[in-house]
C-alpha cells in the first residue's frame, strides 16, 4: 500500500509509486525544461530516491548535460508511447523528480509559498507572472557545490519582460 503519489505514462505500459510525500517542488522555466514539456515551464515535485519505485515496465533512459550546471540529466521515458516520466540527477544522486502531469491525480501536489521554488526565471517566457510571496532565482537555487543562492521574493506578481 502507497503512502505516496501514483502516476503512469500515456499506455499504462510504466507506472510509478512515489512511496511519500515529495521533499518539495520546483517550478522550472529552463530551455531544456520547456523543451521537455512542450510548455513555458515544468512543475517537478522531488522525492527520494529510495522511496520511489517504477512498476510494470521499466522506463528507457536518455542522458544528457544540463546547461545549467554541466552535470548530467538522465530523463526516464516510456519506449512505447513516449511519455516523459521523471529526472534523475548527476548533481543530486538520491532525488528523483517527476512530471507533475503524469500523477494519477495531478492536483494532488500544489506548488505553494512554504514547499517550492521558482528556477531558471531569467529563461521564463516574455509575458509570465511569477507569483508574489514565492521563492525565486535566476539559475539554480544553489551553487554546484551546494551552497544556497539568496532568492527574490516579489510582494507583487511580476512579469517577465523579456529574454
């Protein structure tokens, strides 16, 4: 029995169970993100590794570096419809992230003031509203090595202007 969030890809060929809660959520507007989704930006919720588990099929892999850090991305896939399942990370070993669109129930994880970040906004769209009162950073919320990066936190909703 889960405690966690169940997802699937688009057949049903691989699902996954994410055994708990995520750790927190991230709200990226990256290249390779928006890429990735074929959207503005991607909302990943990260959990642990060693409480995640794929089932049925076994999702292919393809890796590559991210432009941000230079570490690798590996990106798990379905070999039979496609679907973008979830991120794992050179740089962070022990997360997994996910696609939040491939949960059973989507809404179940809500990007919120106290369990997310906003990433990569200097690569957001012209035209998008970064909510007021979140977490937000113009690359990554660390450095390489770990160090913490100071957010911006608007008081008002802010809009990207342009790239």
């Amino acid at each position: 029995m889960s405690s966690g969030h169940t997802g699937r890809c688009l057949c049903g060929n691989v699902s996954y169970d994410t055994g708990k809660d995520p750790l927190w959520v991230t709200v990226c507007y990256c290249r390779f993100c928006q890429r990735a989704t074929g959207s503005d930006r991607m909302i990943e919720p990260i959990f642990e590794r060693d409480s995640f588990a794929f089932k049925g099929g076994s999702p292919t892999v393809y890796t590559l570096p991210s432009d941000g850090s230079g570490k690798d991305i590996n990106v798990h896939f379905c070999e039979k419809c496609g679907t973008k399942l979830a991120l794992t990370f050179e740089r962070w070993p022990n997360r997994i992230g996910i696609y939040v669109g491939t949960l059973n129930d989507p809404v179940s994880i809500e990007p919120t003031k106290e369990n997310s970040k906003h990433i990569f906004a200097s690569e957001a769209r012209p035209g998008t509203i970064l909510p007021p009162g979140f977490k937000i950073f113009d690359r990554h919320a660390t450095e390489n090595d770990g160090t913490p990066i100071e957010p911006t936190v608007h008081s008002t909703p802010y809009v990207v202007e342009n790239w």
